[in-house]
C-alpha cells in the first residue's frame, strides 16, 4: 500500500492547488497578462506560444508537476495533476502540449527507467525541454506493430533507422523515446528506447506539420539514419516496447481530457455570458430553450468531470482497471465535449463564426484546439476497440453476486490521494469493471437514500436500473462478442458499436458514485439530466423536455457564472476579471 503524500508543501506554492495556481495565472479577461484570452488570442493568430507564459511556467516550476517525487520532481498524484492542466486549458489548450509533452517518456521511465535515464529527464524538464514520445509513423496508423522504425543491434549498442511524425515541439528537444523493432515479427519484437537527439550524427528533425489547432505547438517529425544509442538505452527489458507503451497511454490519454475538461468549460462559460447579456433589450438566456442546452451542456461537463476525475485517482487507487478506466474517461470526453461545444455553438450562433467575438474568438479557438486532442494519444476508434477486446472477459463476472472491491476514496474529490502506481497498470483488465460491476448495489444505495430529492431518486433509480439492463444485453450475449472479437484487428465493426454501447453503462455508474459522493443538495440535479442525455445519445437535445429538471439545473449554472466559481462538483474560485 503506497504511504500518502503529503497534501501540501512546508512553504505553500501556487503549485499547491487548482484555486493558487488559477491565482498564479491572473485575471483571464484582463486586457494584458501572459495567460490572458487576449494573449492567447494573438498567440493562435501569430501560431506561437507566448514566451511570457512559457517563462511564467517555468518560474512557477509547472513542469516538474510531472516528475516523480522519487527522482526530484513534485509530481504528486494524477488527480491533483488534471485540476492543474485544467487552469491552463481554461485560457488556451496548447499550453498543455507546450509544457507537458513529457509525460509519456516520463511515465515509461517511472515503471522502468534506469536512474541514469531518468536523471537526465528530470534536467531536460527542469531545463523546459519537451521530451519527445516517438511512436507513430505516418503509414502505420494506430497500428504500431505495422512501423517500420528498427533498431539494429550493433557491438556497442542499437542503431536506430526510420522516421516518426507527429511529435510534439521536436526542435528543443534533447531526448526522445522511440518506439523500435529490435527483434523478430510480433509484439515482443517492439522496444523502446530512451535515445539522445544527436542531429548531425544519424539524427534529424522534420519540419512542423501544418494544422489547424493548438497553433504554435510544432507536430514536427525525426529522422533516425543509423543514430548509435547505448546498449542500457532500453528502456525495461528488450521486447516490452509495446507494452510499455500500451502502459503508458493510460495515464497520457486521461491526462488528454484536461483539454476537453478546461476547454469546453470556457467555451460554455462564453456562451452563457454571452446569452446572460442583455443586448437591445433582450437576453437570449430569457428563453426557455435557450436554458435547456445551457443546462444539458453543464450536465454533460459534470459527467465528464466526474468520470476523468475517478479515472486519474484510480491510477492510484485501482491500477488494474485502468485500461477501461482510462479509455472511459477519454471516450467521454470527446463525446461530451463535442456536445457540449455543439450546444453552445448553437447559443453563439453568428458569433461562433467569428475569430475574435465574443472572448477574443474562444469559441472558434476551441473548436479547433479540441479537434486536434482526439488524435492526440489514440484514436477515438481504435480507443474503444482497446475496451470492446475485454468486454468477453467482463462478462465472465456479470452474474456475480459479490460486491465489487471499489474503494470509496476513488470518489471523494477532497479525498487524499496516494501517489500512482503506474507499475501495477495492466495492458488489458484482469480485474474485473468494478464501476459498472457495482451498479446493482448502487440502485439500492439510491434508492435507500431519503437525504435526495424523491422525484430525483426515482428518476436516477429508472435510468441506472435501463443501464443495468444494457449491461445484461451487452454482456449476455458472448455469442456475439465472440464473434466479433474472431473477426480480429481490421473486422471490428460490431466490436466498437458495443464498447461504445458498453461504455455509457460504466460512465453511468461512475457518475453516480461521484455524485453520492460529492453532492450537496443544490447541486444535485445535473446527474439525472446527465443520466438521460447519456442514454438518449446524439437525440439527447430531441427528448422529451423537462423544464423542472432544466430550471433546477440551470439554476445551479446561473450561480457558478455568478460568483465566478468554476463549473465543478467541488468550485474554485477563478481569476476572470481580476
Ligand atoms: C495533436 C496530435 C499529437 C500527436 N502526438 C503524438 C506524439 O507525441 N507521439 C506520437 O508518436 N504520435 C503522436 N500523434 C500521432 C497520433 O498518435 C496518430 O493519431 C496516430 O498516428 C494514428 O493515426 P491516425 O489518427 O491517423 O489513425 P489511423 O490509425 O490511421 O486510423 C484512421 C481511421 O481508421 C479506422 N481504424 C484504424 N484502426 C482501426 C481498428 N483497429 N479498428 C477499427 N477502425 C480502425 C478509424 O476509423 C480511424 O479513425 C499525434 C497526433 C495528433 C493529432
């Protein structure tokens, strides 16, 4: 059992928490300041990173937020990570990439480094260099096993040959770790290394690719022809490349959806100021529609919230699930946030067309930024593949009557948080879906509860036991599963359809259990909104209108926007105007 870290530095910083570092970062509708809408704004415009803000960062020692404490960085837990991403994503989601990159190389090394490698990846992040992730090759896809990049064993060492895109800022960078075929076929002849960037002596950068987000961020490329790296390069035991980096995505997949989580918060923040505002004597937020997609979109980002926020506290809490708990929190934050920006798109309407109206063109910036973060790690689809090949094995435990091991403090947002333990992550879940494992006692844990609302208890009661009944369908026919998984890696169709399917069960249950949790009772309506929008999918806006439901749940939104708290089961208070 890990020992847990102690919550707050003897000198408190602004590292400290979301609401000091939200501080640190100064009033975002300001007119001037290096984390300002308006900077951000000339910055997405000019395609660079505000150099204020990277210096800001790196005074502030943002960075080694990443790095174990074990090896000298301050690196805490995943949670208290996320909460910090998500002050950044609130004002420009390419601060992230520009000051996290690293994660991926620093989490391999953290489950099988030398102390060598990573003593020389904590100076290049103290230093601000990114550290470079090398896995994708622009013909292989997703595919890793199909990359063509080798390393050939030589008398000192390997010599890496082949070319990665993609990669993150690759002109600063020191050392990346690159994905190579050192042995035979298969997966157990992939490895991976922890390579210097020696240009001019076998390697090379590529020029940035031109894309439409997160502009600034250089997605350049490296070319290895025949670079020498040391025979203890290996990052762990030749052969467990692609596991490590199977691994790895993980926690750098759930940390993505600090992206999501940040942006879409602004975008929705934008879009009801705007509809709050009375312009010639009118505000759109007077009528009742308006209201309703306000609502939803706020439901949709405490779901959101609630699922990212138990997928980074299990990677201290239940490892072993993660590779479900992690591509849950991903896959729910590309839906939800596009929903949510679709919401607010339509409140924005003309404005959202526009680059520089309202909040020096937020809207359109995100759209564009969000675009980018679903490819960022792995692909949406080949993400919910990843869970539709474990679901045969989940349904060996669907008509077990034993309650799931779920600890509660995976819950509690001010719950203390053990540091992760990444080395316990497991490449495919042995553990059972505890989540959605435990909906059957979760429908009587609300059902039993008199301290909620009783036309809301009866309504989250009639959602979950639908989800249970999903989970039944979904699990219950192994014929079909079978089948699907027999068609293999390109055959999948169906596979997907019932990860997907699969999915809204285990995020319902993870909702809810956040939700008994966290709630209090004037926050507690969004769940059963968010419960139905989940159900209802992409007709969510088209079901049948609850204006109570609406009312209580924009209610709670109005007052967020108010008192300037952030969109949260647990608020901080944000620097806007200062
Ligand atoms: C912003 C950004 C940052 C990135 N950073 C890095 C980085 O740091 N390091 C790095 O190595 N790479 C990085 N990449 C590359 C990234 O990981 C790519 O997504 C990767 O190369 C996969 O390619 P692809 O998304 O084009 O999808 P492909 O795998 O080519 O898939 C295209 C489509 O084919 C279908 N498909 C593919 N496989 C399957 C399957 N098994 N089953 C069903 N359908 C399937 C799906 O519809 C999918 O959308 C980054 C990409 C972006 C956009």
């Amino acid at each position: 059992m890990n020992a847990i870290v102690a919550p707050v530095a003897a000198v408190a910083t602004p590292l400290d928490n979301a609401e000091r570092f939200e501080r640190a970062l100064g009033p975002a509708l300001a007119a001037t300041g290096p984390f300002s809408l308006v900077e951000a704004h000339r910055a997405d415009v000019a395609a660079t990173i505000s150099p204020a803000a990277l210096a800001r960062l790196h005074d502030l020692e943002f960075p080694m937020s990443l790095v174990p404490a074990e090896w000298g960085g301050q690196r805490r837990d995943f949670h208290h990570l996320l909460d910090l991403a998500r002050c950044l994503t609130r004002r420009q989601v390419a601060l992230m990439p520009a000051t996290m990159y690293g994660i991926g190389p620093l989490c391999a090394l953290d489950i099988a480094g030398t102390e060598a490698q990573r003593a020389q990846a904590l100076i290049d992040t103290r230093e601000g260099r990114p550290i470079i992730f090398a896995l994708s090759e622009a013909d292989a896809g997703s595919d890793l096993q199909t990359g063509v990049t080798t390393a050939e064993q030589a008398d000192d060492g390997w010599r890496l040959h082949g070319r990665k895109w993609m990669l993150g800022s690759t002109a600063a960078a020191r050392h990346a770790a690159v994905l190579a075929r050192s042995g035979d076929a298969g997966p157990a002849g992939l490895s991976l290394f922890w390579t210097r960037l020696d240009r001019g002596a076998g390697a090379r950068d590529l020029p940035a690719t031109n894309v439409v987000g997160m502009r600034g961020i250089d997605f350049g490329g490296l070319v290895f022809e025949g670079l020498a790296v040391s025979s203890e390069a290996c990052i762990g035991a030749p052969g467990r490349g692609l596991e490590l980096t199977l691994l790895c995505q993980q926690p750098v997949k759930l940390l993505s959806t600090a992206a999501n989580l940040g942006a879409s918060e602004s975008a929705l923040r934008c879009a009801v100021d705007w509809a709050s505002t009375a312009r010639a004597g009118r505000k759109l937020t007077a009528m009742a529609h308006v209201r309703h997609m306000l609502a939803g979109a706020f439901a949709d980002l405490l779901l959101l919230e609630a699922v990212s926020v138990t997928g980074a506290r299990a990677l201290s809490w239940l490892p072993g699930q993660c590779s479900i708990l992690t591509a849950a929190a991903k896959h729910a934050a590309l839906m939800q946030s596009e929903r949510i920006l679709a919401a607010c798109g339509k409140v924005l309407a003309t404005r959202a067309l526009m680059r520089d109206l309202p909040w020096h063109g937020l809207y359109e910036r995100v759209c564009r930024d969000l675009a980018m973060v679903q490819a960022i790690d792995t692909n949406p689809v080949v993400n919910l593949r990843g869970v539709g090949t474990q679901l045969d094995a989940l349904a060996l435990r669907l008509d077990s009557t034993k309650s799931p091991n779920l600890p509660q403090e995976l819950f509690g947002f001010d719950d203390a948080c053990p540091a992760p333990r990444l080395r316990d992550l497991q490449v495919v879940n042995r553990g059972g879906d505890a989540l959605a494992e435990s909906l059957p006692s979760l429908i009587e844990q609300v059902a039993d509860n008199r301290a909620i609302e009783p036309r809301l208890r009866a309504g989250v009661v009639a959602e979950l036991e639908r989800f249970a009944a999903l989970r039944r369908q979904l699990l219950g026919g192994r014929g079909a599963l079978r089948a699907a998984l027999g068609a293999g890696y390109a055959g999948s169709s169906a596979l997907i359809e019932q990860a997907e399917r699969y999915l809204r069960v285990h995020l319902a249950a993870c909702a809810t259990q956040v939700w008994l949790r966290n709630g209090s009772a004037d926050d507690e309506a969004w769940l059963l909104l968010a419960l139905r929008r989940l159900r209802q999918g992409d007709s969510a806006d088209r079901g049948d209108p609850d204006p109570e439901l609406d009312e209580a749940v924009w209610a709670r939104l109005a007052s967020l926007t108010k008192t300037q708290a952030s969109y949260s089961q647990r608020p901080i208070q944000l620097s806007l105007h200062g």
